[in-house]
C-alpha cells in the first residue's frame, strides 16, 4: 500500500512557507502579488486534473464516500466559499456511503479544497483524503505503479512525498449504512438488540440544497422561529426518550465548550438562563452529572453547537454530528423508539452493524 502527500508547493524552495493556503486567502498579497479568484483556481484545477489523470489510469468511473464531515451552513459557504448551484447541491446529498462519478469527485475535491467540507473517497484501488494547509493525499494499492503515478503528479505542476502525517484512520469495522430504506416499519426482532439510529429532520430520499443543517443559518436567510420548531421536534423527542427508559440524569465524562463568536451568530439567540447554564459549566472536571431539570437547556445548548459532547447510559448513547443529525443507539423497544422519531416528524434509518464498534456503552 502506496500513501503519497499531494501538494503545490515546492518544498526545497525556503519562501514556500509564505505561500497561500486557503481559498480564505484571497485578495491577500503573497510574494509581491495579489491572490485572485482566478489564480486560485488555477492551482484548485491542478488538484483536479491530477485526480482525474489517475482515475482513468486505474479505470476507475466510482467512486464511495468513506466519510464525511461538512463545516458551517451552506448558505456560509455560498456566501465565503464560492459554489456554484451544482455543488451547493453536491453538498447537500454528500454522505457516508455515496456513490459518486467522476464529475461528481472533481467537485468534491473543490468542496473539500475550499474547506466547507472534509472527507473520503475510495474504491479497491485508490483512496483520497485531505489535510491541512492545501495538501491533499492518496493511498494506491498497486505499489508497482508509483513510477507512473508520480509522473502524472509532476505532470499537472504538482509535488508528491510519501506521506508523513497519515490523515485517514481507516476503521473496517465501520460499514457503510446507505443501503438501508428509511421508515420502513420494521418490527422488534425477537431478543434484546442493539439498535442504532440515525435521525434527520429532513427527508434523505428528498433531499435539497436549500435544506438547512447549521445553527449559524439563522444569520444568513433562517427564520430564528422556524429554527426553534424545528429545535423542539429534537427537544421533544429526546425527553420523551429519556422518560421512556426511566432516566432521570446522566453522567458526562467529557464535554467540549465554545463560546459564541466561534459560532458565528449573534448572542441574542441565547436567552440569560442559557448563558447562566454555559457559564457554570466547569472546564476542566472528571465527571459531571446533568439533573432532568436542566435536560432542555443544556440540549438546546447542544443543538446549537455551544457544547459538544457525548451522552452514555447503560440504557441508551446520545450524539450529534456537524449537519443537524442525531444518533441514538439502545437495547431492545426498536419499534417503540422509531414511533416516537416519526411522531414528532422526523426521519430515522437504521445504520449497519457490527454496532458494539460504533458505541461504547458503559
């Protein structure tokens, strides 16, 4: 297995270091002149156009979505990032387990070039992955061919290493859950199994790239009211959840806490008592315990991205993503857990096994 770094600049020339990195860069003076929009592109086609090149050596037309992780609205990055209506659309659908093709790759490349998104992409024969600071990296299964791999690098102005930083944590165990059907009614199966669900307020047989995923939308086109029912579907689900399996409070190990800048909206959105609540909050414990009185704000709190964490009980693990999803897994009363998700109007799928890999139970 081949691991290679691609990147744009020329390491042994010592000013790389005062190159740009970002698409944020632009309109910022490097080397005596102006990064411009078209510049920019031109090297953003270099990555491209290098991916392509090696696709068709490998005769590859697909290629599957390892993961992936989008950063912020897309209204943010229509307004910062540049899409086009394509790839506004692109980054609306993009998820764990997409089949994409080769036009769909090369605007993947860009979206993850201009860091609105970050993710994997990979068939039998090559993996693609991104890093830090404009680099971009590959892992190729056929070692024989690294000569003629590296001459299509060269080829299209780039540079390539083997890679020292080793971004992408492959987990095998991690399977693939979009093959299964949404909302399809199954019943209990006999027995005390693990489930584990992922929930969305939006429809994803349906989905479109003027759908909201982000709390910051609210400052770029959100109604702060249409946000708030949509924040209370979650809200009321999750606290008849707790009530269905008898929990009256739980223990956090961890939690990650930003302030509202980091957020980018304004502090207006969040009332006295929830500020109070993230002020008193310690930063650095062994463990803190979160009372069925404070349920609704420290969730409304975690809906909104001002804390991060990861709930576990012996009966049930709670956990956000980046994009407005909800992941609930439990033993047993599947069907029960699954009337509740669709009578507050929302969508439920059901993600593969081997799920003892997926959530650590205490």
């Amino acid at each position: 297995m081949l691991e290679i770094d691609l990147y744009k600049y020329n390491l042994d020339n010592p000013t790389y270091i005062d190159d740009w990195t970002s698409i944020s860069d632009i309109g910022k003076k490097f080397h005596g002149k102006i990064l411009t929009y078209q510049n920019y592109l031109q090297e953003e086609d270099r990555y491209v156009n290098t991916i392509q090149e090696l696709l068709q050596f490998f005769h590859v037309q697909n290629l599957t979505v390892d993961w992936c992780s989008k950063f912020f609205s897309l209204r943010y990055h229509q307004k910062h990032g540049r899409l086009t209506s394509v790839q506004s659309q692109l980054y609306q659908k993009l998820d764990k387990g997409l089949i994409v093709n080769k036009n769909e790759i090369a605007d993947i490349i860009r979206l993850n070039l201009r860091e609105s998104i970050d993710c994997s992409l990979s068939n039998s024969a090559i993996t693609i992955y991104f890093g830090y600071d404009y680099y971009m990296a590959i892992k190729i299964a056929d070692k024989s061919t690294l000569h003629s791999i590296t001459n299509i690098i060269k080829r299209h102005g780039l540079f390539w290493r083997f890679s020292k930083n080793h971004y992408y944590s492959e987990d095998k165990n991690d399977n693939v859950a979009f093959e299964f059907t949404w909302n399809n009614g199954l019943i209990n199966p006999p027995g005390d199994y693990h489930h584990d669900l992922r929930i969305s307020k939006d429809d994803p047989l349906n989905r479109t790239y003027t759908e909201w995923s982000h709390f910051n939308e609210v400052e770029n086109g959100l109604s702060f009211q249409d946000y708030q029912v949509v924040e209370n579907h979650y809200l009321q689900l999750l606290l008849e959840i707790l009530d269905f399996f008898g929990i009256q409070e739980f223990s956090l190990d961890s939690l990650d806490k930003y302030n509202i800048e980091n957020l980018m909206v304004s502090s207006h959105f969040f009332t006295q008592a929830e500020e109070t609540f993230f002020q008193q909050l310690p930063e650095d414990f062994e463990k803190i315990t979160i009372t069925n009185s404070d349920f609704s704000i420290f969730f409304r709190l975690m809906f909104r991205r001002r804390i991060q964490a990861w709930i576990e009980t012996d009966f049930l693990s709670i956990q956000f993503d980046s994009s407005y999803r909800l992941y609930l897994s439990f033993y047993g009363h599947k069907k029960e857990i699954q009337n509740l998700i669709e009578k507050h109007g929302l969508y439920w799928q059901e993600r593969q096994p081997p799920y003892h890999e997926a959530v650590h139970f205490s």
